[in-house]
C-alpha cells in the first residue's frame, strides 16, 4: 500500500485515515454577515464523503474588519456558531478531521467590503492602509485566539492559522511590509512575535488535545527563504503545533533567491528538524503522481486544491489506480456543478481559467 494511504497520527487530536489534506480554498459561496451558507457546507462536506483524511474550510476571518473577498465564512461571532457546529458534525461523521482555518486579510481586506481603510502591521499606502496601534495588535492577537475557541466549541478537532499569501500574519513576518518600531517589528523574533503569543494562547485557552496548525510562504510577500525556514524549524520543535502547512505555490520547483538555488522548495523543508510536528506541502500537487512524489520527497501528508475541485473524492480515486488521470482543464459549467461547486464559486473558477467559454 502507498504511504499516502496510511494513516497519520499526531501529537493531539484524531488520526488521519490517509495523507490527503482538502485545501482551504477560496470559494465566495457562504453570506455576506460570514454565516455559513447551504452552498458552503455542501461543498465541503462531500469532499469529507469523498475520502478525504482532514477536511479544512476556506480562510474564515476573526475580525468582520478582516473579510478579504466577497461570501467569506467567518469565526468572528457567536452567531456563526451554529453553521460551524453543523459543519464540523458532518466532516466527522464521514470519519475526516474537520480543521477551520482562521485568516484576517489585513491590508488586503477590499475598502468596498469592509466600509472602512483595511489595517496593518505599518502604514502602507499601496493598499491605503493605516498602522494598527499597539492595542489593536493585541486585540487582533486575542481575536485570532478568540476564533480557536469559537471553533473548539462549534466541534471542530483543530484550527490552523493562516500565516501566508500576504494576509496579516504573513504581514507582520514580512520584513518589507512591517515597518514597526516597537516590539512586533525590526528582528524576525519580534515580527513573529504576534503568531508565536497567538499559539501560546491557543494552547493555554484550549482543551489539550486541539489540534493547531499553521501555514506558512516559503517566499513572495516580502517573505525570505531563509528566514521562513528559521521560524517553520523553530515552530515545528516547539512542541506547540501539530502540523505546519508549508505552502510553496510549486513544491519542486528551485527557490527564487539565487543563494538557495541548487535543490527544490521541498527539499529545504524536509531537511529541517521537525520532531513530532507532521509536515505537510501545497503547491502545484495536481496529480496522482505528484502526491506519491511529494510524500516520496518526505512529506507526512499534501494538500490537494485544482484536484479537489475537479474530483470530490480525489483520495478515492487514488486508491482505486494511483495512476489515474484527473479531467483537465477547462471543463464545463456543469461538471463543476457536479462536483458541488455553486454557481457563485464556478463564476470564482472562472477567472482561474477552469470553466470553458459558452
């Protein structure tokens, strides 16, 4: 049997059946107010009925001032409790690890669906961005642990927190984009000062087996290779995740620094010391032979996104001819209607080049 479909234990929390992870995606299907809408959950929940080891929602935000695009799910209020607790329920009832990714947008929260300037680490005029006091750091810190808590209570067995793609954590990591001058800004200890008291957080406000992990860029977004291999080594030997989401836009391909160049993304992770901590990539893993690699590389799990959108039940289709050949793209309106995408997030696919001209 491929490694891919064993199971993977972790140091908190349920086993996963096999190594496959839904990508959080982008999907713009649920309310506007970040309720979780029927489209949402059915989206979701059949990729849970389609075999997949942990199931995790798309970015949902902490904030209603951290919305980054339109039908986003949110973990902000007591009112979205009771979509998330339905939610969860399902995923784990298809015997999946129901994970809900918490996200603040920051600086990239549209003007348009936030009413207000979107916030940051450090003034940024690019985005028309205003600086985040000292107190509203802290309570963006308490907000994202807030949103833990919110989920453990709506049955989730996790969260992870989104730290990549230029969103705010990922701002506040950013050399070029936090300018700071007090304590979360200038060394990189300082600028992931933010995340490393969230987990603290997490994990003195949650029960002792929820399960937290965290997603991380490799590059872009101001971010360097070496400093984000630094902070993932140094978060997977805390003993305070369960698993770190190394998401690397193409896992094997040569970092873009030409003093790293010479071996692929993948392999300046697996490289690093991780403990117990389970390490996982995403990153242009589309095919059945690109996930046998990847875990092949030394990976403990990949997140699968294009081919969860196009197959449902990618896992079990992998375990039917780990051989297979996923559609390709473009495909019709109506394929993606059947694998349970709404017309809101078939629209979304558009722009990606996924759903073929009428």
């Amino acid at each position: 049997m491929s490694k891919i479909l064993s199971s993977l234990s972790f140091t908190r929390g349920p086993d996963m059946k096999n190594r496959f992870m839904l990508a959080p995606l982008t999907n713009s299907q649920s309310h506007e107010d970040g309720l979780m809408s029927e489209e949402e959950f059915h989206w979701l929940t059949m990729r849970a009925k389609g075999g997949f080891g942990l199931t995790m929602t798309c970015a949902s935000h902490v904030q209603a001032i951290g919305k980054g695009f339109p039908g986003q799910m949110g973990v902000f209020s007591d009112q979205q409790l009771e979509g998330l607790s339905r939610l969860s329920k399902e995923i784990k009832s298809h015997n999946s690890v129901a994970i809900l990714q918490v996200h603040h947008a920051g600086m990239r929260s549209p003007k348009e669906l936030i009413g207000e300037d979107p916030v940051c680490p450090s003034d940024n005029k690019e985005f028309s961005a205003r600086e985040l006091s000292l107190e509203e750091v802290h309570q963006l810190r308490d907000d994202f642990i807030g949103a833990a808590i919110r989920s453990e209570k709506a049955g989730f067995d996790g969260v992870e927190l989104h730290g990549a793609h230029g969103y705010i954590l990922c701002q506040f990591l950013s050399h070029e984009v936090n300018l700071r001058k007090d304590e979360y800004g200038g060394s990189l200890e300082n600028r992931s000062r933010i995340l490393i008291e969230i987990i603290d957080g997490i994990r003195a406000s949650c029960r002792d087996d929820f399960m937290l992990g965290v997603r991380l860029s490799s590059e872009r977004f101001g971010i360097l290779l070496g400093e984000s291999k630094e902070l993932a080594e140094k978060l997977m030997t805390s003993g305070k995740i369960d698993f770190l989401d190394m998401s690397l836009w193409d896992a094997f391909k040569e970092p873009q620094e030409e003093e790293h160049k010479g071996k692929s993304l993948i392999k300046h992770f697996v490289e690093l010391k991780r403990d117990d901590t389970r390490l996982g990539v995403a990153g242009n893993i589309r095919t059945p032979q690109d996930a046998t690699r990847a875990v092949e590389e030394g990976v403990d799990w990949v997140m699968i996104g294009r081919g969860a959108i196009l197959h449902h039940n990618f896992p079990l289709l992998y375990q039917e001819d780990p051989e297979f050949s996923p559609s390709v793209i473009p495909v019709t309106a109506e394929y993606l209607a059947k694998e349970g995408l709404s017309q809101k997030f078939i629209d979304y696919m558009g722009n990606w080049g996924f759903v073929e001209k009428s």
